[in-house]
C-alpha cells in the first residue's frame, strides 16, 4: 500500500496484549528510534504507560534477583564517581637553559650573561658494574639519579597531586663568557674563561678562577598542582590517557663553591651553603600513560617545563639568576586505591 498508514497507539489492554509480541520495536518508538518512513505514530498517552511498565517491571526483576532484559537506557543511571589514589616513579633526564647570574661576595662580584648549567645524571647507579664495587649501595640509585615521584587523587578526571623531583646541576665545563664587574678588587669587563686553565704559573690579576658551583646536595623541588585526564583509547588491553597539568612549588638545597685562593695554582677555599629554600617557580606538564585493564599499573612518559626564580649563597656571598629547565622523565604508575575495583558481591538469591 502505497500510501502512509495512521496507527493510533491508544492505551488499554487490549492494545498492550496486541503488541506484546512486538515489545522491542514497540520500545524503539516509543524512544523514538527506528521509525519506519511509511509510519505516521498517532501517540495519545501509550508511549508514557509502556514505558512507566518497563520501569516497574525492571525493579521486580530486581526483587527476585532476576537480571533484566530492559535495554540500558531505561536503567537508571550510575553511580557517581569516588577519589581514586595513584603514584609515579620515574628517572628524570633533565636539560638546564643558560641564564644572566649576578655573584656577590668578597673576591668574586661579577655579573656573567648566558651562564652555562650542565645535567649531574648519575647514571651510572643504574650498572651492575656500580653495585659490584667494594662498599657499593645498590639502593643509593634511589638518590642519585635526577628521580621524580608524585602521589596524585583524582575524581571525574579531575587530578589534584604533590610531586618531589631531585634535580642535579653544575657549572658547565670549559665556559667562555661575558662578565663585567671585579675579581679580587682587579676591575673585569670583557669575555674570558669562567675556569682558566693551568697554562704555567703565570696568574694574571682579574682571571676568573671559578673552580665550582654546584646544586647537587639534597637538592628538591617540591610542587603541587592540578591537571585534568583525558581517555584517548580504551579497549580491552588496556587505555591510553593524556594528563596537562600545571603546578607550582619550591626549590630547596646546599649549594657549592669552589675557587682558586688568591696568588695560588693548587690551593682552593669553598663555601657550603647553609641548607635551605633557594627559590619558586612553576611548571607546565604533559604526560602520556599506557594503562594496564582497570588501570592497576602502567607505563608513562612526561615532559616538563619549568622556570624557578633562585637567590642562594655562593663563597662568603650570595648569586641570582632564572633557572628554566625541561625534563624528560619516563616511569612507572601504579593504582594505589580505586573504588570500583573494591565492589562488594551482590549475594545471590
């Protein structure tokens, strides 16, 4: 029949007994899917009753502890998500951008443009060579290393944590730059070694004998902030998630210096600096995880960015400078607490 055919769906007991063969089709209209095109509904109230009786059925099936057959979009809707705990552990591959830094002290008081920071990796902490050595502690690889760790909760992809980073830097070798001020009361401006090689005995007034200066003692950065979780994947293997973060935090340390003492070749004077904050800073994060089914443990790599404003002690004095670096760190996760793996068993009935 060529033309539309008007179906009214008027609710009485005998219409639901009619189409009760029909039910799932009947469900799908009333829903409005799967309509076909030749189909005029004419819906004087049916739609509102079908649907409150697949409602109460469902919740008698429940009662008997008999699964329902109704399609998902007459359940009700889940439960809302709970805080889930999970911890990173990663080894940091750090590179540190060249900064102005102003020193201020007694014999050294110069301002030096484009200083040069170099990576203290350790890595050699990770050999079996290294632990084999006479007096070796394997588990000093826990400290050596640039390490991160961060403890994170998250709910509805909402991640909140606290991360502790042990980066490791120091003068770089062999730097020739610009400074300008004095050395040992001589006046300097002009571009020459940080560290002047040996070349005879022959000291000059005005040489730049900076033998160290070093960040590695106890040095952390301490960081708290907030990111958001992302699901590109998800299958039966496993997911893949993006996390960008943003965090602020402090840096802590006991800096090192070293210099040649005055008139001498092979004698030096250092300062320990007193232990203590030596800056604040922030940090732009992105991170990628490999995630295991219900996500127990996985695999991440991130990339950081990070600029601290530093104010420290150097010799009897202090130095300033920006401190920016990008790390590179790749790791380790693991679910420390995750409600929905934790569901209590219905008892059957």
């Amino acid at each position: 029949m060529k033309s539309h055919i008007g179906l009214s769906l008027i609710f009485s007991f005998l219409s639901i007994s009619a189409f009760a063969q029909v039910k799932p089709d009947i469900l799908g209209i009333c829903q409005g899917k799967d309509i076909p095109k030749d189909l005029i509904i004419i819906d004087r109230g049916f739609c509102d009753e079908f649907l409150k009786a697949e409602v109460n059925s469902t919740i008698l099936d429940l009662d008997k502890g008999v699964k329902p057959t109704v399609k998902e979009e007459c359940l009700p809707p889940t439960s809302a998500d709970k805080w889930k705990f999970r911890f990173y552990a990663s080894h940091s591959f750090t590179t540190y951008f060249n900064s102005d830094v102003s020193f201020r002290s007694t014999r050294y008081n110069v301002d030096i443009k484009d200083y040069q920071w170099a990576e203290r990796s350790s890595r050699e902490f990770f050999t079996p060579e290294e632990w084999r050595k006479p007096g070796s502690n394997p588990f000093q690889m826990i400290d050596e290393p640039s390490n991160t760790f961060t403890a994170s909760i998250e709910k509805n992809g909402h991640e909140f944590f606290i991360s502790a980073f042990h980066p490791k830097f120091l003068q770089a070798e062999n730097q020739v730059k610009y400074m300008k001020g004095t050395i040992d009361g001589t006046a300097v401006d002009g571009i020459q070694d940080i560290n002047k090689p040996f070349d005879g005995y022959d000291q000059v007034p005005g040489e730049s004998e900076l033998v160290r200066n070093q960040n590695t003692h106890k040095q952390m950065t301490f960081e708290i902030g907030y990111g958001h979780r992302f699901t590109l994947l998800k299958g039966k293997i496993g997911s893949l998630t993006y996390v960008p973060s943003l965090a602020v935090g402090v840096m802590v340390g006991q800096n090192l210096s070293v210099m040649v003492k005055e008139n001498e070749w092979w004698e030096f004077e250092g300062h320990d600096d007193a232990y203590g904050v030596q800056g604040l800073g922030a940090s732009l994060t992105n991170r990628i995880e490999i995630n295991s089914p219900k996500e127990r443990f996985g695999v991440f790599y991130e990339n950081k960015l990070s600029m601290y404003r530093q104010e420290h002690g150097f010799l009897d004095g202090t130095q300033k400078y920006n401190l920016g670096f990008m790390g590179n760190s790749v790791g380790m996760k693991f679910m420390i607490y995750n409600p929905k793996n934790h569901k209590k068993k219905v008892p059957e009935v």
